[in-house]
C-alpha cells in the first residue's frame, strides 16, 4: 500500500476537464455512449478516484442494472465512507434492491451530518433493526450504548429520543462467526438488578443520556439471545465459563446436566453472572422471558501463548511534558518499565482520542480506516483485522475490563468477548481493581486484555471539579479564570490550574497503575506476560499558543507515551527511533504470534528486528539506531540518555522509496466501440484500491506535525470536522 500525495486530481488538468464533464452529464440525465468514452478516459487519468465508480454507479443505475451499480457504489464507500454523494448514492440503490435495513443506515449517516430528510416509507420498511441501524448512524460515534437520536416508528411518523441500547444487541456488524454485543449493566459485589432499575427509570431523560451517562458503566458482552430452553454443549473433559444475563428481576432459569437434576439460578436484570461447567448443560427460563447467553469462555492454557498480555492506554498523557520529570512524577511505572523499552520518540497521529484509537487497533492510518471525525460512525471494514480479533484468533480470552465507548460504532473494539464501557469517567483506581479481579477470575485462560484510563486527560474548567491538592495550593489569582465552556479538550489553554491538574492527575495514575503492576510481578514469571502502556495522545494545556492559536498537532498535543516489558522484550533501554502509534500492532503481533497484515502503516521498530524500513542516523558520539543499553535499572538514566541521544539526532528517513502512481500518457481510444467496453469494464470491475502511506519521516520536531497532516490528506471535500 503506497499513496503518492505528490500530485492529487486537482492538479491534474485533464482529469479535472473529464470530471466537469461527467458531472455536467450527470446533472442533465445524459448517461449515453459519450458518457461512457469520458468516463474511460477519466478512469484512465484518475484510477483511484472514488468519483470514478460514482459516476459508473449513476450510470448503471440509470441502465437498470442496480446489482451491478451497488458493486461499484459500495466501491466507492470503502474508499471514501464519509462523503454525502456516496451516501445517498448508496441509499437509492438499497432501496431499489428491496434492502431498507442498508438504505436507511446510508440515510443516518446523511441526516446526522446534514441532516437530510428521512423517507418514511423507507423507515416503516425497515422494522426494528433498520431503526437500530439508522439511530448509530444518525448520532455521534461516540457514547455508545446511549443515544440522543434513538429512532422510533409510532405507525404514522418518525421521531427520535433520547435513549440508551440495553437489554439488547448493539446494532453493529460483528467479526464473521462471532455473535453481536450485548448490552447489559455493569454490576460487580452489588445486587444484581439495582443499576438496570435505575436506567429503566431514567434512559429517556436528558440529566441522565446527556450528564449521569459520562459514569454510567455497561457491560458489552458478546452473546446470544434466547428464549425458552437451551443446550450448551461441553466436550469431555473441558470446562467452559458461561456468561448469562437475564431480563427481568429474579428471573429464573433452570439449570440441569445428566448428572444434577433441575435447579434453579436467579439472574439479575440486564446483568452478567457467570457459571463453570463441565459437561452438556440445559438451560430453561421459568417465565419465558428472553435471557441471553455469552459466548463460553473455554479453559486451558498453551505453551504457544502467554498467560497475560495488557495494554494500558493512559489518556491525554503527554511524554514531551512528562517525560522531563521521569521518573519523579511516574516513579512506580518507571520503576517496572526500567525492566523493558521505552520508545521516547514516539508520536500519534492525531491529537484526539477518537481517530487516534482505531490506528492503534488496526495498524492503518486515518486516511485509510477514514475515522476523523465523532460525528461520523462508520464501521472500518471488516477485513482491517483489529488487535483483538488477531488475539482472539490465537485463542486468547479477550477483554476490555474498563475501556472508552469512543471506538465501539467504528468498531475498532469489535474483538473483545467482554467491554466494560463508559463514556468520560474512566478511573485508573478503578481500572486497577478491575484488572485484578478479571486476572484473578480466568487464571484458567490465556488473556488478552485492554484497559482505559482517563485520569490525566484535561477537561473543560467550566463546571469541572479539580483535584482537592489543586484546589488547596493555587494561589487565588491563579484559581481563577476566565474561559469558553465549549472549547474542546484538545484546544484548551495554557493555565496554571490545567497544568497543576495534569501533574496531581498523573501522580495518581502511577500510585494506581503501580499497585496493579506490582501485582503482576508477584502473580507472573517474567516470560508469563507481555504489558504495554501508551498514550493516544497529548495534551496543549503546556503549550504556549502562537498568535492566540492553540498548535493542536505540536509535540505537546501529539507526542505520545509507549513502554512495554515481558517476554521477548530486551531490558533496560530506551528507544530513540521515531515511532507511531500504529507501530503498536505490528510490534503486538511479532511478541504474540500474529501475523500483520502487508498493508498496514504501523511498522515493527527496530529493536525488535526490523532491519530496512527505518532507522536513525546521531552523530558519532551516540551512534545508536537500536538504542542504548543501561547497565543500571534506573529508570532516571534511561530517559537522559534518551534525551542526548534526541538532541543529537539529525534526521529519521525510511529506506524504502514511495513509488508514484504512473499517470496514462496513451492516446484517447479511437474506436468508439472498444472505448465503450472498456468503460463498461471500468464500470463492473475495476478493483484497484489505494495503497498505504509511504513517506519520509523527517526530524523529530517535525514529525508528529506530519503524522496528522498526512492523516488529514485523505479528507473529501464534504468532510467537515467538528470538535
């Protein structure tokens, strides 16, 4: 995958002259045999183009052949997935080929953009799951399981409410085998029912879909739904963990195997409980009512895996800022990873969370899996392979013991067995307590698990409450403040209180993650497990704006924290190549067993063997491209001599050369017949798809600005971001 952003159809005159000409076309209805020599010719000049298989699509339709217009039309999506033209392409399409489920997500995405009218005849045609559908297109990508556009069908109209998907699936596209999330509440040592009591009461009203949801914790549990009786079947010898969740209060299900006569179990309201078996079991609900079960979690360990492999995902923390008091402000996470790497110049692609995640999880920049913006939730093919998917695929037991709801419609998250979900607060005391217990509870499994922690991210001061040492220690002139309350997170302004929060923040993150850490150490041997901990990005409460702007993509905003120790990991050093979040897949995947796909962006750093595609040319004093070696643990070391080395680093190239894409020179086809089928063939087969980024990395300073600047490249003229 090689993208050459040297020469764009913009800059090409003939293309541009070819495309004007098809649009005038396609406005007057004259889709004829010119048509069809100009579209040849376009596709000639501009062979990636989505507007290419647009145009073929309008054509096609206009013959009649819908089929053969929907192929070139969802062509088209997968290239460029937020763009209005597409989406109402598409959305004419499905209806004419009777799918209103498809036509009215199309429709959803239209409306939650531009808001375009929904045809209601389309929305009486689509039932419940075309409802379903339409309501995720048609909010935020963002917040999931809640809703502010929930889609409902009285009989004569079309309205939206306020809601939340519970009690329910998700209404999102799975891995092929797997079955969709269910979505219950997430309970822990509590009475079963007492939280699905309280959304029951409350999920249709703006305190609790708009400020109650930002703590509200839900369970994401793959699963089916069931009603009347069920076998699960167990082979000899193994033993499963079966995951079952009710919907109503105390609602019983009746448990039997060939050995144990009927008894009773009483399940919680929209609550997972779990239950070990070990041979063919019956299940039975007293009432009737519909109960769902989870996909069995089947016990044993293998050789050919480790016991434990961890991501943390530290939010918002800024490694340009943190890393100049390392290891005094982290000093228990730098205690454990002064027994790994630590990759100090690294760099996201974004400088907010959510199009940053989906790169970490599938290895591809933005400009490919088109995740910018919140207000678009497309899901990321289904062939982008996320992290979980390619553990899960080893036979890992994968699962999200806290996560953000960010990149659940996109579908980034789509792996994972269980995701414990909540929209803003994402406690790292929590998020370790969480761990512990998910460790503790399937030391039977080989697990993969993901946790999210949202202590240092910034928020808006307005109405936020800061923490209490922030509070007590700022001088009063400094505890005040004016500000905008709807300034995003990644654009807030350099104040004392932002920074003293950012700092108070982070030292609680390390007591938090330093207990759970230090619980692995005791628990595991070192080549039992494999942790990472990153950040998706920074933040710019550091950063001095310039002309009254915040530089959002400075390193401030978008250079990023990433450490890993266990097996297979050298010990002891720092890392001074320049790396990318999406190195974090590839690099998971040489540790664990997987296989990267060839056309991901992400590539496997050098300390770990790679050996051509990047490398790091200091001078001669700290000549170095795989990185010191310190003879001594202290993490201090580490990060000063990371720190010579960077200063004395001059330039960061990748060896490969990118390879342009080779405009036509022939001569227009003569015969207008063979242009004709040539058009006709362009029309129902092309099947090039763009290739991956490929660049020159340049100076450090200049890096993490060009990571989001390429990533932007790929934005269509009708993508708007909105903060």
């Amino acid at each position: 995958m090689k993208d050459d952003f040297s020469t764009f159809w913009q800059n090409n005159a003939r293309a541009r002259e070819l495309f004007c000409a098809l649009l005038a076309c396609a406005e007057r209805g004259a889709y004829d045999d010119d048509f069809l020599m100009q579209l040849a010719a376009y596709r000639e000049e501009s062979p990636d183009s989505e507007r290419a298989d647009i145009f073929a699509a309008r054509y096609l339709l206009a013959q009649g052949d819908a089929a053969g217009a929907a192929v070139c039309a969802e062509r088209a999506y997968r290239r460029r997935p937020v763009n209005y033209e597409v989406w109402k392409l598409l959305a004419e399409i499905y209806e004419r080929l009777d799918r209103p489920v498809d036509a009215l997500t199309m429709c959803g995405n239209s409306y939650g953009l531009y808001g375009t009218p929904i045809p209601l005849p389309l929305a009486r045609r689509g039932g419940r799951e075309g409802l379903s559908r339409l309501s995720v297109a048609a909010w935020h990508g963002t917040g999931a399981p809640m809703t502010q556009r929930r889609a409902v069908w009285d009989g004569d109209s079309l309205d939206f409410v306020l809601d939340a998907f519970v009690g329910e699936h998700l209404p999102l596209t799975p891995p092929r085998g797997s079955a969709r999330h269910w979505v219950g509440v997430y309970v822990e040592n509590a009475f079963l029912s007492d939280r699905s009591a309280l959304i029951e009461q409350v999920r249709h009203t703006g305190v609790f879909v708009d400020k109650m949801q930002r703590d509200f914790p839900f369970q994401l549990q793959r699963a089916e739904e069931v009603r009347g009786s069920m076998e699960i079947p167990v082979p000899a010898g193994a033993e499963i963990i079966l995951p079952v969740a009710g919907t109503e209060d105390l609602q019983e299900l009746r448990i039997e195997t060939d050995t144990m006569p009927p008894q009773a179990a009483y399940l919680g309201k929209w609550a997972f409980s779990h239950f070990r078996l070990a041979e063919t079991t019956r299940l039975h609900s007293a009432s009737g009512a519909p109960y769902a079960v989870g996909t069995p979690i089947r016990l044993g360990h293998s050789s050919a895996r480790r016991r434990l492999v961890l991501n943390i995902l530290v939010d918002g923390l800024s490694w340009n800022i943190a890393r100049t008091r390392f290891p005094d402000c982290m000093p228990n996470i730098a205690r454990f990873f002064a027994r790994g790497v630590i990759f100090d110049q690294h760099f996201s692609t974004s400088e907010c969370t959510y199009p940053a995640l989906p790169v970490i999880e599938t290895g591809r920049y933005p400009q490919h899996t088109q995740v910018f913006n919140e207000r678009d939730s497309h899901e990321i093919p289904l062939d982008f392979k996320t992290l979980s998917e390619c553990m899960t695929d080893l036979g890992y037991y994968a699962a999200a013991p806290m996560g953000a709801s960010d990149s659940v419609c996109c579908g980034a998250l789509r792996g994972y067995d269980l995701l414990n979900v909540s929209a803003w607060k994402l406690s790292s005391a929590e998020m370790a307590d969480r761990a512990i217990m998910q460790i503790e509870a399937f030391d039977e499994t080989d697990q993969f698990l993901y946790l999210h922690t949202t202590d240092v991210h910034p928020w808006n001061a307005k109405g936020f409450k800061f923490h209490p040492a922030v509070e007590t220690h700022l001088p009063l002139r400094q505890r005040l403040f004016d500000i905008d309350a709807h300034i995003a997170s990644v654009r807030l302004p350099k104040l004392r209180i932002y920074q003293e929060q950012f700092w108070q923040s982070l030292a609680h993150a390390d007591r938090s993650i330093g207990h759970l850490l230090t619980y692995i150490e005791e628990r595991f041997r070192p080549d039992e497990y494999i942790v990472s901990l990153y950040s998706d990005h920074g933040n710019s409460v550091f950063t001095t704006p310039t002309g009254g702007v915040v530089d959002v993509i400075g390193e401030n905003s978008t250079r990023a924290a990433w450490m890993m120790r266990g097996a297979g990991i050298p010990e002891g050093m720092v890392i001074p190549e320049l790396t990318s979040i999406a190195d974090i897949y590839p690099t998971l995947g040489a540790l664990a067993g997987f296989s990267a796909a060839s056309d991901i962006d992400g590539n496997l750093p050098a300390v770990f063997g790679q050996e051509a595609e990047r490398s790091v040319t200091p001078s001669a004093a700290c000549r170095c491209s795989r990185g010191r070696r310190i003879s001594s643990p202290c993490a201090r070391t580490s990060i000063q001599c990371a720190s010579r080395r960077a200063r004395c680093s001059t330039r960061t190239e990748r060896q490969t050369s990118p390879t342009p894409v080779q405009r036509s020179t022939r001569a227009p086809t003569s015969s207008r017949k063979a242009m004709k089928s040539t058009a006709r063939s362009c029309a129902r087969s092309f099947t090039r798809v763009p290739a991956r980024l490929c660049g020159r990395r340049q100076t450090t300073a200049s890096f993490g600005r060009r990571c989001v600047r390429r990533a932007r490249s790929g934005l269509g003229k009708n993508h708007r971001r909105i903060e």
